[in-house]
C-alpha cells in the first residue's frame, strides 16, 4: 500500500500515531498484536527483552536474533500499512539486544563522550544500526541527548546515557550517532525533550519536578540536530518544569512541544512520547485525560510500552478515547491527519 494519507477512515489515521508493547516471542504467542496489527491499524510497535509487570524480569519479545527477525516479518507480513518497530538500543545499561540473547557488546553514551572520538562513536553507532537493520528492526529510540547535567540523577547519570556536561559535545556526538544509523537504513530519536539530564528523580516513579534544576541550555542538542536535519523524530520528557508551563509536564504541554520544540525551534518532524504509562503520567492524570491532552500539545505519537502495566486492549481503548474527542469537537480530525501525514512521511524515509 502507499503511504498516502487517501482513504484512511478516522479510526486508521488514529491507529498510525501509536507503538505499542506486547508480549510473546514467538508468531504463536501474539494473537493479540496482530490483533492490533490487523484489526486496529497501529502504526508501530516496540520491543522489549525483560518482562517488568510486578518485577518479574521474565522473557519478554527477545530470544535470538534468527527469533527477532522471524517475529518482525511476521507482523510486517499482517500490516497493511508497514509498521515503524522500534526498540531502546541506545548501548551500555539501555540495551534490549544483550550478548546473552547472541547480540554483539555495547558501550554507553557515556564512555563514549568519555572517547571524545566521533569516529568511534560512529563506528560504535554503525554496529547497533547494523544489527538493527538486520534484524528488520527500523527505529532506535536512541539517541540521548540529555546532558549530563546532575550528579544525582537516577535515570540518566545513574544509568550512564549522557555523552557529556557540555551541550556542543553531546550533540556532536548524538549527530554521529545519527549518521552511522542514516547510513543502514534505520531511523533516531533524538531524547528526552526539553531535558532530562538534570532531574533528580524518575519519571518512570512518579512526578519530576525539575523548575529549579533545568536550564535552556538544554535545548542546545535539540537545536543543533534539528539546525543539521539530523533529526528524524525527537522524543518528549515527562518532567514538570514550572517556568515552562506552571499546570502540566512536558509531554502534556502544549507550551513545551508546539511553543518551543515546533515554533521555536522549528521541528517539523514526529514528536513522540516518552512511555505513556510512567507514573509521571499514568497515576496523575489516567488514559482519558492524558491522551487527548498528549495530542493537544503537538505530539505525533503515543508509546505505551505496555510493560510498566499490562493491558491487552490499550490500543483499541486509546482509540476509542480519540475518536470519541474527535467527534465530540474538541479536537480536530484535521489535528489527528496532520500526525499521521507525519508518521507516514517518517514511515517513507523507511522505504528509501
């Protein structure tokens, strides 16, 4: 099929704007994401190796790489619009593709800015977006551009996903990083946006507040990439910062994603969200607020990984909220075309 936006019902358009988690390794294991595939259209789905419900650890999509290649065909093979998949492979900590599954070693952002070698960063990037590549693995939620801006930061100095302290580094290596990706085929996302690095908490937990903690330099490895149209999509934080938007965090914001990252910046590319289900969001505002609120703000895509809870029908009940505020008139079916001519044109730098 075309990646064309012609004869898409309202209900296709809404499925092209989500990625969703799912559970099972194996074709016969994943009823319900073909499902979701087949029945519901999403545009996207996003794999993980651990199973986190209730702390079990268990098997989650990733068994061997003969196993993750086998899987994705198999969903390609029941999408009647090819679908983005995506996985967190950003090297180092965040690493779903480990060598106990048979995947080659990583190395953080953090050695890497540690480097201060492009080149290796490059080299390192290409092997990751090698594998993905081969794997039919199309968009790495990587990379970080957050700064490495807080000692105590849990979730970014805590897990070694900064490059560096200085903006100018991170986005020179972030923009090899890009590159070495570009060069196989598969898509980035540059993360988390307006800035994580400088938070003191986990959003996957429970509210961020980073209003005296952040400030705009921050932005500066957003800007460069986009200023270098090495931007492929960019990826938005759950943190609450006060002088940004005194009501909602950034992922919620329209004053963050449409005011700074579209207008200011200048970003005409998919804006997604970070995990729709982290505390910073699920437990503050629920499904029914959160999404029409997420859409409103600007976003183009809704991640629930389905992995921090579990529910096999998150994607025809984020659907159905989204149609419902379509019909209702308070959001635009024109706002919902918009995100999916975004996916789509995303969708098509896939297939070149």
């Amino acid at each position: 099929m075309s990646l064309s936006l012609d004869n898409l019902s309202l209900r296709e358009k809404i499925g092209q704007l989500l990625n969703v988690g799912f559970r099972g390794c194996r074709p016969d294991e994943c009823a319900l994401a073909v499902r979701d595939i087949r029945e519901h259209g999403i545009g996207g789905v996003v794999l993980f190796d651990q199973e986190m419900v209730d702390g079990s650890a268990g098997r989650r999509n990733i068994e061997s790489p003969a196993q993750v290649k086998t899987l994705l065909a198999f969903f390609q093979s029941h999408a009647r619009i090819p679908l983005l998949t995506s996985i967190d492979q950003e090297g180092g900590r965040v690493n779903r593709l480990k060598p106990i599954y048979g995947f080659p070693e990583s190395i953080s952002h953090e050695e890497l800015g540690r480097l201060n070698q492009p080149t290796e960063t490059y080299r390192h990037a290409e092997n990751i977006a090698k594998t993905l590549a081969s794997l039919g693995l199309n968009w790495n939620l990587a990379p970080v551009v957050d700064l490495d801006a807080h000692p105590d930061n849990p979730i970014i100095k805590g897990k070694h996903r900064s490059f560096s302290a200085d903006p100018e580094a991170v986005a020179r290596h972030a923009a090899e990083f890009v590159r070495a990706h570009r060069a196989h085929g598969v898509l980035t996302c540059a993360k988390h946006f307006p800035g994580h690095g400088s938070a003191t908490g986990d959003t996957h937990l429970g509210l961020v507040d980073v209003t005296q903690t952040w400030s705009d330099k921050e932005l500066a490895p957003f800007q460069r990439l986009i200023a270098a149209d090495l931007c492929d999509a960019v990826m938005s934080a759950h943190v609450f910062n006060a002088k940004l938007d005194p009501e909602r965090p950034a992922t919620l914001s329209r004053a963050v994603i449409t005011g700074i990252l579209r207008e200011q910046l200048g970003f005409r590319g998919v804006i997604t969200s970070d995990d729709m289900e982290m505390k910073a969001i699920s437990s503050r505002y629920g499904l029914a607020k959160s999404v029409p609120l997420a859409i409103e703000a600007g976003l183009d895509v809704l991640c629930f990984g389905n992995n921090l809870t579990y529910d096999p029908d998150i994607a025809p009940k984020v659907i159905a909220i989204l149609e419902r505020e379509v019909r209702s008139g308070r959001i635009d079916e024109a706002r919902i075309a918009e995100s999916c001519a975004r996916v789509l044109a995303l969708k098509r730098k896939v297939r070149q």
